[in-house]
C-alpha cells in the first residue's frame, strides 16, 4: 500500500504527464498549422495539354518542370523520325520550365524534327490556355497555342 504522501506524489505526477501530453499535442498541431506549404506546391501548368497535333504533360523534373510528349499523330511522328530519329513519344520537348513573371514562364524548346533547342517563353492566358514560343537565334519564332486536357 502507498502512504498518503506517496499517493499524492503519484496523482501529481499522472496530472503533470497529463498536461505535459496536451502541451505537446498543442504544439505539434501549431507547429503543422503553422508552418509554410511545401516550396514543391503544384504549379498551374502542371497536369496535360494538347495542341491538336500532340499531348503533353507537364510535371515537375528536377527543380523545375518538363513537358514530355503522350501523345502524338501519326504525321507528328513520321516528321520527327525523319528529321531527328527521335521517337516522340516520351520525349520530353519542354525542359527547365522556370517562373518568370505573372503567368509567365521561361523554358528551353527542343523541336524534335530540326533537332535544334530554342529559347522558349510560356504564356498562360488562362487556367486552361497556354501560348508557347519558341525562338532561334532571337528572331527566327514560331508560337502554339495549348489547351488543357480534362
């Protein structure tokens, strides 16, 4: 049996770790409440997006995003195969998508049937439209415009 001072070292002792369990379940829960989000956060070119001719999707690769083609005609494919060799499925045509501005972004372009990289600039005029340029030798621009595949 425990005497009454023991008793009462142990209703201490259980009120203490009681109060002490709260404190830390209250300070992890401000501390996830807290804390920034995740500098990964999904950007809004994320996700796929065609241009009639092919689709691509858009997602993050390394520390900044790539477009790698899905999917392509027949004609796309042909083209690229007798300009580069390159099979245009999985290839990723879009490369170090990085922000720029306000719904702008800047990106290297490869176009798979010269076989040449162009500076490219990404537009997004709205959640489901993009106006992608591409240019070589800064005057030599072509530019497409995508949309969102749902």
């Amino acid at each position: 049996m425990h005497t009454q001072a023991e008793c009462a070292i142990l209703a201490a002792k259980s009120v203490y770790m009681g109060e002490m369990k709260r404190f830390f379940i209250g300070l992890a829960a401000a501390v996830v409440t807290l804390a920034p989000a995740h500098a990964s956060a999904k950007s809004s070119l994320e996700g796929r997006w065609r241009n009639g001719k092919m689709e691509i999707v858009i997602a993050p690769c390394g520390g900044a995003l790539c477009g790698t083609v899905v999917k392509a005609s027949a004609k796309q494919q042909a083209k690229a195969e007798r300009g580069t060799g390159t099979d245009l499925i999985g290839a990723r045509l879009i490369t170090n998508i990085r922000k720029s501005g306000a719904n702008v972004y800047r990106a290297n372009v490869y176009l798979a049937d010269r076989g040449m990289n162009a500076s490219g600039t990404i537009r997004q005029s709205g959640p489901d439209r993009l106006k992608v340029r591409g240019c070589v030798l800064a005057f030599l621009c072509k530019s497409t415009n995508w949309d969102r595949v749902n």
